[in-house]
C-alpha cells in the first residue's frame, strides 16, 4: 500500500511539473530550457508511475460520489466555466479574425469543409487557388471533417475547439469531488485550473484562434476513457481516429500489436484491427479514395526542408517553446529527424516488451497500453521536428485524463447519478 501511494504522490507531482512547464514556466526566457527538461522528465515518469496503480474498476453503472446538493455544486461550477470559456474565447476570434496569411491552417480546412458540405466529396483535395496562390490540402479527414459541423450551422469554425475543450474541462470537474480534497488532490486541480486559465487568457498557446488541434485534445482523450474500458472496439475506433487526424502516437501502434497478440482473447485484435480498417474504409476510402493516403506518405519526407526553411525565417519559435529542436539547432535539423522516426518506433516497442516481461516474472504492473501510449507522444512531441507549443498539449490533456480516472476518490456513491460516457463506452459490444 506504501508503494501505491508514493506512486500516486509522484503521478501528481510529475503532472504538476509537466503543466507547469508548458504554461507559466515559458513566461521566462531563462527558465525555458529547464522547462524543456523537466516536461520530458516528468511525462517519462508520469508513463512510468501508470505502471504501479491499479485503475478503479470501470464499469457501465458507475455511481458518482455526488449527494444531491454537490450534484448542483458540480453543474454550477461546470455552467460557469462555459461561461467563462465562451467569453475569454470570443474576444479572442474577435481579435484574430481568420487569415491564411496569420496563419492558413483553419482557413484550408475551412475550405475543405465547405467542400464537402457543398457535395464536392472528391475535390476537397484539389488546390486551393485563393490561398498562398495554389495551396493542396494534407489534413486527413478526422481533422477536418468536425469543423464541418460549426460550418453548417453558419459559426465561427473555432467553436469547435472549444466545444471540445469544455468536454475535457468538465470531465474532470465532474468527476473530482468539489469537497474535502487532500492536499495531493488540491495540486491536481491547481494544475488543472492553471492549465485552462493559461489555455483562455494567454497568446502564448494560441490553441483557440489559430489552430485545429482542440479536436486531437478530443481524439487522444477519447483513446485514454476507452483503455480504461477495455472495450476493443471503441478502443479501435478512438485509436483511428487519432492515427486520421495527426499520427503523432504512430509508435504506439507496433507496442499495441505486440501487447494484443501477449494477450490470450485473440477476440481483442480482432475486434481492434476491425474497428480500425472499418474507420479507414468510411473516412477515407469510400469519400475520398487512396490519394489522401498517398499524399499522408510523402508527408514526412517533406519535414526536413520544413524545419529549415522555419529556422530561417522564424527561428526564435525554437527558443520559445518546449521540445529538444533548441538543442540540435538549424544544423542538425537531419540528425533529429532521423532521432524522432527511430524512437518513436523503437522505444514503445522496447518499452513494450520489458514491461510484458516483468508481468510474465510475475511483477504488478497495470495500465501497460496506457503507460505506453504516454511514452510515445513524450518521445514523438519532444524531438519534433518543429516543435510549435500547440502541439504539446495533446501529451499534457493526456496526463489530465488519465490522472483523472486513476486518482478517483473511493466514496460512497448516490444512487442515480452516472457518468453518462462511460454508460456509453462500457456499452459497446
């Protein structure tokens, strides 16, 4: 029971330290590189400490340890946050109105949604002519496709992404209990309300205004509920989704094949290689046809003169923000491209293999495909070839999920109030 307990003392601490060091840490020019380290330390040991605590036992008809009166509470505070959230959010789309010479990810997949809700189904991928004179879309379908929703409805695109953040957001509201926290469980909500502040009150992030990766905060949040429900397909489904909308957990995919075949039901790969070859088929294949894929190949052999042609016109970005690139400089922009592809390949894998093997020698260790999937975007997001801030929050909502789920207080419960996701999750054949 000691064990367990400092391993989750230092699950929230490591998180603390991971959150602080993609917010307020980067206010301070000396502190940066510090920063950088201690955020790679800390996922290391975030992905480590998963390993020694036992998830709460996730069922379809989990009782909330809410009476009637916290109940309330709960939805208040969750109210108020969206309020909140929708009013830092709208000064900010006000003050940056869609531009591609800002920034030209959300107007190309502005167009792109527009495309297809125009029944363009098989030119959403043809050049966009008003945008840089000729642009060709890349983005795969499960990035672009959700902000056709907003389109539909005549809104700003952008509330998309906060939509999705108010997911995140109230989930760990709502399932934290509002009263008595320890000391443990009030650093987790500070850091949490740390990071959502810094998320809707600072330019730094940027998440909001100028970029699409709210909906791969969602995707990622989604594959970590569903691993905790060990529900095959869902899990199959969530992981598709993240791999069509940036495949930035790619090195989780070999470790998860080695885990699934360890395991005796064979029922468990199947169902997830049948979920995942189902997502293809309908988000790619049948509307788009093989050329989506085809361009997705070509991308990453692009990334090198990309990461050059950043670091000479805009290489304070490197300086600025987490990631190892600061270190190699615009000298080896080769040698840390071929770092990211090899480990982020081999160390899940690796990771993969010793973990399964201290279980067979009879060691505890839990959450393995969780763990794992932390390790790998730590790996991938830290030597990224162009390590722009946005990008390193799907590694940190992450860690907020998981830690969620894992650091639930034990209570007792109220009869009549479920968590309705996991209703649906569990659910799932």
């Amino acid at each position: 029971m000691k064990r367990l307990l400092t391993a989750k003392h230092l699950l929230v601490l490591a998180f603390v330290t991971e959150t602080f060091c993609a917010t307020y840490a980067l206010k301070y020019n000396w502190l940066i590189d510090i920063a950088t380290i201690l955020y790679f330390i800390s996922g290391l040991v975030i992905a480590g400490a998963m390993l020694a605590i036992r998830a709460p036992k996730f069922t379809p008809k989990l009782k909330l340890p809410y009476s009637k009166t916290d109940t309330l509470y709960v939805l208040a505070l969750i109210g108020i946050m969206g309020i909140v959230m929708c009013h830092f959010s709208k000064a900010m789309m006000d003050d940056a109105p869609l531009n591609y010479k800002e920034v030209d990810m959300l107007p190309i997949i502005q167009t792109m949604s527009r495309r297809f809700l125009e029944g363009r189904w098989r030119h959403v991928y043809d050049i966009i002519p008003e945008i840089w004179g000729g642009m060709k879309p890349i983005y795969l379908p499960a990035m672009w496709l959700p902000f056709s929703i907003p389109l539909a409805f005549n809104a700003d695109i952008r509330w998309l992404t906060v939509a999705v953040l108010f997911f995140v957001f109230a989930l760990f509201i709502w399932i934290i209990h509002p009263t008595k926290q320890r000391i443990p469980s009030l650093l987790k909500v500070i850091a949490v309300f740390a990071l959502f502040w810094w998320m809707f009150t600072e330019d730094a992030p940027g998440l909001v205004p100028y970029t699409e990766e709210g909906v791969v905060i969602f995707y990622y949040s989604i594959l970590v509920i569903s691993l905790f429900s060990t529900n095959y397909w869902m899990i199959g489904i969530a992981a598709s989704l993240c791999m069509l909308s940036r495949y930035s957990f790619i090195g989780w995919m070999p470790a998860m094949l080695i885990y699934l075949l360890a395991e005796k039901d064979k029922k468990h790969l199947l169902r997830f290689a049948a979920a995942g070859i189902i997502c293809f088929v309908v988000l790619v294949v049948l509307p788009f046809g093989f050329t989506v894929f085809e361009n997705t190949i070509e991308l990453p052999g692009r990334y090198i003169d990309f990461a050059s042609r950043v670091w000479h016109d805009s290489g304070h970005i490197f300086y600025e923000t987490l990631g190892f690139a600061k270190f190699f400089g615009p000298n080896r922009v080769a040698l840390q491209h071929k770092l990211l592809i090899s480990l982020s390949f081999i160390l899940p894998s690796l990771f993969m293999l010793v973990v399964l093997w201290l279980r067979k020698k009879g060691k505890a260790v839990f959450n393995i495909p969780l763990a794992t999937l932390k390790l790998s975007l730590v790996i991938f997001y830290n030597f990224i070839d162009v390590p722009y801030l946005y990008l390193f929050y799907t590694s940190t909502f992450v860690s907020l999920v998981a830690i969620v789920y894992l650091l639930r207080e034990k209570k007792k419960t109220h009869k009549g109030i479920v968590l309705p996701i996991e209703t649906v999750v569990q659910g799932l054949p």
